[in-house]
C-alpha cells in the first residue's frame, strides 16, 4: 500500500506511456490487418487506408471503446490474489502492456501479422503465474485461446472459401458478368451490410449504453442491411458498359463494382476493430489507474479516466500511419494475389466469424481470423496460388507470441519490483 500511495503517479504515468505503446503496436499491426486486403486488391491505395482507418478506428475507440472496463482483461487471473499486494497487480499490468506493446512493433517490423489479444494475454498469463503463483491463471480461459489458434482462421478460411466460389459460379463463370453482377451484388451488398452493422451493434454500441437483445440487433442489422443493399443497387445500375466489349473488360468492371463494396467492409471493419481492439491497450491501463486511485484497493469495474480513450484512440492511428506498411504488404500482397472481389470475399468472411464468435464466445483474434480469409481465398485457386513461405513465418510468429509476450513480461515484471520495492 505504501508503495502505491508514495509512487502512485509515477506509475500511472510509465502505465500511460506503455499503453499507448501498445495502442502504437495494436495500430501498426492489426489494423494494418484490417485494411491489408484493401490494399492489396487496389480498392484503396495506402494512402486512402491511412486516413478511412485513422477516422473510422479512432470513432470506434473513442465513440465505443467502453465507458466501464473489466480491471483484468477477459477474467484470465484471479484477482484475489493480488488483494494483499495490490502493487503487484500494478507492476504486472504495465510489465505486461510494455511487453505486448515490444513484441508487436518487432513483428510489425517484419511484417508479421500477430495477433495483439495473444500478446497481452500471454503477458499477463507470464507476470502472474510467474510472479504470484500458477494457481493465480485460469488456464481453463487459456486452453480456450489455444484451441481458437485452429478454430478461427479454419471458420473464416472455410466462409472466405464459400463467398468467393459463389462469386466465381453466380457471376464470373458466367457468359453475361455485368449482368449477373447487378443481379447479385445488392445480394452481397446486403449480407455486408448485415453482418458488419451486427458487428458494430454487437461489440461497439454495448460500450456507449445502448443495450440490444439479441433478435433487436439481428433485426436492426437487416435494416441497415437492406438500405446498403438499395444504395447498392442504385449505384450498380448507373455503371455504364459497352456490350460489345471482350470478356476481360467485362471481368474489369465486375472488379469495379466489388470495390466500391470493400470501401463499405473497410470503413465498418476499422469501427468495430477500433470499438474492441483498443481494449488490449486501456484494459491493463485502467487496471492500474483504479487501483492508484482507490489507494490500492482492488475494484471488480474500472472506471475509465478520460484521458485513457484518446490516448489509446491516438495510439492506435500513430501506429498505423507511420509503421503500418509493412504487414499491409503481407497482408495484401504476401499470402496470394487479391483482386477486389478475392478481397471483399476475404474481409466479409473475416467480419461473420467475428458475428459467430461473439455469439458463442469464441475467443477470437482478428489477425488470425483474417489471415485465414485470405488463405480460404487462395485455396479456391489452388495451393499453388499460396506463397507457402510466408504463411509458414505467419504461423511460426503466431506460435510464439504467447511464449514471447510472457517470457518479455515476467522480465519486465521483476524489473519494476525491484525499481519500486
């Protein structure tokens, strides 16, 4: 208790620092994840990515980030034993945001794709078991993550699979594309619509007090579905193309068409990655800030500061327009050649798995459900239209990053210990 009441600023203000760390390595890689198949397919240039993320996932942090936070990020430890020594909670949350935070600017520097959920659980899974006791993790919370390594990019992969095949059936391999495009895409057009605005009224608006049952959203999401759908529509029809034309310049515009919709996915998956991805950074963040201002007691809700959104808002758009680039290319360009409809297929597959997941509380990482969208993509063409290569230092860097994160964090962890104590 001592320790809190002497120090109590100085270690809000170095669990400032770090969280936004961690914001700036939630930013270079997963949202660079996020808009990585825009990119690649030409929807969006670098550029145009960089200022849609910067909006869309600092609305979906600020707007949506969550007024009341859980102290302990998705009940991984146990609290209780951190009642006599509040401190060490302390020392472990920022021990464990700089360790995440570290990690993921390293892979964001090889371009890797990590996921940032796994580095901050591994941290905080490392600093507690090590630092308190094994008896202080539930590692039942745990094994469920592991085990989502497999789930998440197979559910997504195998959706990605099915959305891209149907596009290929219902308009590609067809002798009239244009027209079957603008029979069908108001269809995709309308199950986007659905499946992000579900997204967003499932994970993001919870956090502003607006509460739905489950058959209010679904009904919401159709709604909102069927206006992007009209709009959709709309625009389709007014696509001017000469019949005469060859197939190639068919095909071109059809790809056209599917841009339009991967702005729409873009825009809507960086609001609903923002509204729950900034919870990685301020979660551990708030975790510290409560127990500072409560004198070192342990409370169930942390109530956050109002400095700690916008700082993890900022963070996050640092992070991807500075140091971005990188898993943008592997993302976009590494796994398989994206065209904007490989693209839509990819980041509309990732979105359902994100709705089924939160249905069924999955735990879920969005890199990994992502990347397993585009491996989906690319094995409708075949395995050779994989790069092998990169997908196996994918798969190594996720493998690693629980290991990494706990490994970096128990360092961390008996560094400022032995600083503070």
């Amino acid at each position: 208790m001592d320790i809190i009441n002497t120090y109590g600023s100085m270690l809000v203000m170095f669990a400032g620092a770090v969280g936004f760390l961690m914001a700036w390595g939630i930013g270079a890689n997963d949202v660079a994840n996020a808009m990585g198949t825009s990119v690649g397919s030409k929807a969006l240039t670098i550029k145009q990515a960089i200022i849609i993320a910067m909006i869309f996932e600092f609305a979906g942090a600020y707007l949506a980030g969550g007024e009341v936070t859980s102290t302990i990020r998705k009940g991984i430890i146990d609290a209780s034993y951190f009642v006599e020594q509040p401190e060490l909670l302390v020392y472990g949350m920022t021990a464990a945001l700089l360790a995440a935070g570290l990690w993921l600017i390293i892979a964001s520097y090889f371009g890797w794709p990590v996921s940032t959920t796994h580095s901050i659980v591994g941290a905080i899974v490392g600093f507690s078991a090590v630092g308190v006791g094994v008896d202080s993790v539930t590692w039942s919370k745990v094994g469920g993550i592991i085990g989502s390594w497999i789930v998440t990019p197979l559910i997504s992969g195998i959706i990605a699979y099915f959305i891209f095949m149907s596009s290929q059936k219902l308009i590609f391999n067809t002798k009239d594309p244009i027209t079957n495009a603008k029979r069908y895409v108001p269809f995709y057009m309308f199950l986007a619509g659905f499946i992000l605005s579900l997204v967003t009224i499932t994970k993001g608006l919870k956090h502003v007090g607006l509460h739905f049952s489950t058959m209010e959203a679904i009904i919401l999401a159709m709604i909102v579905g069927a206006l992007v759908s009209i709009v959709g529509k709309v625009f389709v029809n007014r696509v001017k193309i000469d019949p005469k034309a060859d197939k190639q310049m068919h095909f071109a515009n059809v790809e056209k068409i599917f841009s339009v919709l991967m702005i729409v996915t873009a825009c809507a998956m960086a609001f609903a990655h923002g509204s729950n991805d900034v919870a990685n950074a301020i979660g551990p963040l708030a975790a510290v800030v409560s127990i500072v201002e409560h004198g070192g007691q342990i409370t169930a809700k942390a109530e956050l500061a109002w400095w700690i959104l916008p700082l993890g808002g900022v963070g996050i758009v640092l992070g991807l327009a500075i140091f971005g680039k990188r898993v943008m290319a592997t993302i976009g360009h590494g796994i398989t050649h994206l065209t904007p409809s490989r693209g839509f297929a990819a980041e509309l597959a990732a979105a359902s798995t994100v709705v089924i997941a939160s249905g069924t509380g999955l735990p879920i990482s969005t890199t990994q459900t992502l990347v397993g969208a585009v491996l989906g993509v690319g094995m409708a063409r075949g395995i050779a239209a994989l790069n092998l290569g990169v997908v196996r230092n994918i798969v190594i860097s996720w493998v690693v990053t629980l290991p990494i994160g706990a490994g970096l964090s128990i360092i961390f962890f008996y560094m400022l210990k032995s600083v503070f104590s």
